[in-house]
C-alpha cells in the first residue's frame, strides 16, 4: 500500500492507538543513543517490519549514506541500501508501538515530512516520541539533563511527568522537526526527549545516555528497563573517571562544570549551552575525540 513516498507492507496490521518512538539519524543521534534504544525494543518486542520508503533515492544522498555490501544466511552477496523504515510491534496490554527510523533527507525534504504524516495519520497513530542526544557542557557525575517539549494534552501531561527541561534552543535544525510541528494537523500529539551527553566524552555507544532516556520511558510508558543497560552504564561510567585521573586539567575545572549544571537545574533551563571562559572550552575540546578506556 502506497502512502505518499511510503510503501507500507500489506495486510496493514490491526494497531491498538500505537505510539511511535523515532529516532533521527545523524542529526540528533550522539553516541548512537537513539539507535541502542530502537533496537533493544525491537528485540524485546518482536518488532516485525512495516514499511519503508519506494525510492529512497528520492531523498539521500549515497554518497553520503553508503549502500553497505554483505553476505545473507544463504552466503549470496547482497547490497544494503540506506532508508527510513518503519516497524511495528503488538502489547498484550496497552498501545501499541512503532518504530521509525529516519535519515536526515539531503532532497526533496517536504515530501520526506509529507510522507511521514500521511503514515501516521493512515496507522491511527495517538503519540509520536522522538528521541535522540546531544554534545552538551554538562558532568558525568549529574544525572544528565533531559530537554523535552510537546504538543497535544497528554503530551504535555507527559512532558510534566518526565521532568524534562524545556528547551531554549535557536538555531539550525533538521527539517525533520516539521514532523513534530505539524502532527497535530493529523490528530498526532507529539513530545520529544533529548538527552545532554557530557562535551568532553566521546563514546560510540552511550549507555549512559542510553539509560537516563530509557527510564523516562519507562516511567511514562511501562517499558522496563534492561537489567544489562544499569551495568553497562556503571562500566561506562568507571572508564570515565578513569580517564579523568589521566587528565588533570579537565578533572580541575569540573567543580565549574558542575556548578553551571547545578544553576541550569534550578533555573529549569534545557538546551542551553553555558558560556564558558575560553580557556576551559580549549581543554573541553582537546578532549573530544579521546573515547574513555582508549589512549
């Protein structure tokens, strides 16, 4: 069945008003925080695929997003193209769930936005959840700072819940954002969670990061949280430390960090990055780059 640019698998599932949890690729997505969340609900839910776009061409650029070769169970070399896909997975109890993964479009980015609303008003979607992460000036010893916003009633109940920051953010943006804009036009409310990773740690996949979101949703959404993602994160947290021990000039300016942290909270300011004396964003930076545990 053909949905704008979509195609979606047919026979279209039966959805009980299914949420979507998206995450937008790479954009927002630092440390894979985003990724590492789509793929451990689709593992525990049996997520089975939905839909994806006809011609991705369309809308990336493979020059930019590579095709990726690989060999298949039967051992025939295949050819992976780069897409937004969907996936959907039913609950014995409550809403059901999708999962969209998006690419950020380099063409034709109103049709890209067009195509995705039509999806989720053809799914009778009820609540559209972006998630994702970003650089921020803010300490690995703080529970990391969630930046959130919504439209809708409930998503603004829910937004309230979290304990999101509301953010303050100007600036350049993806045009994926108009998804969250422009929902409501098809009866979607929608609400974002943004988690702030520390500026000065560089990890390919944040389980921190991945664990402070996850225990949003589960507070609002009843997703437990994996055991295994609490571990992960003490390990990832312990390299760190580590790796602070090795770096003097950075272990002295975090009580600074720290503070500005501590002044954000109290001010309920999300999305805002703290201005910093010059001489402490050269040792932040000179950090960047250097993943804990590795020289």
């Amino acid at each position: 069945m053909k949905v704008g640019a979509f195609a979606l698998k047919e026979p279209i599932p039966e959805l009980k008003e299914p949420y979507v949890f998206a995450a937008l690729w790479p954009w927002i997505d630092v440390g894979h925080v985003g990724k590492l969340i789509l793929d451990d609900l689709e593992r525990r839910f049996g997520a089975r695929d939905l839909g994806a776009f006809v011609k991705p061409g369309t809308f990336f650029d493979f020059t930019r997003y590579r095709p990726t070769l690989f060999y298949d169970e039967t051992g025939t070399r295949s050819l992976s193209i780069p897409n937004t896909t969907l996936r959907y997975a039913k609950r014995e109890s409550g809403n059901d769930l999708l999962f969209l993964r998006l690419l950020e479009p380099h063409a034709q980015s109103e049709t890209f936005v067009d195509s995705i609303l039509r999806v989720l008003k053809t799914l009778k979607v009820k609540k559209y959840i972006l998630l994702g992460s970003m650089s921020d000036t803010v300490p690995h010893t703080r529970p990391l700072i969630i930046n959130g916003g919504a439209f809708g009633k409930e998503a603004l109940t829910d937004l309230k819940k979290s304990g999101a920051l509301s953010g303050h953010y100007e600036g350049p943006t993806s045009i994926a954002t108009l998804i969250t804009q422009k929902a409501s036009g098809v009866n979607v409310e929608s609400i974002w969670f943004i988690v702030s990773l520390p500026q000065y740690v560089n990890l390919e996949e944040d389980y921190i990061g991945k664990l402070r979101l996850m225990e949003v949703l589960s507070s609002l959404y009843h997703i437990p949280v994996d055991k295994k993602d609490y571990e992960k994160a003490a390990e990832q947290r312990e390299l760190i430390n580590q790796q602070m021990e090795k770096t003097p000039e950075l272990k002295k300016i975090m009580p600074q960090i720290e503070f500005l942290y501590e002044a954000r909270m109290r001010k309920g300011e999300g999305e805002r990055r703290a201005e910093l004396p010059p001489e402490i964003e050269e040792i932040l930076w000179k950090n960047i780059g250097k993943e804990p545990g590795k020289a």
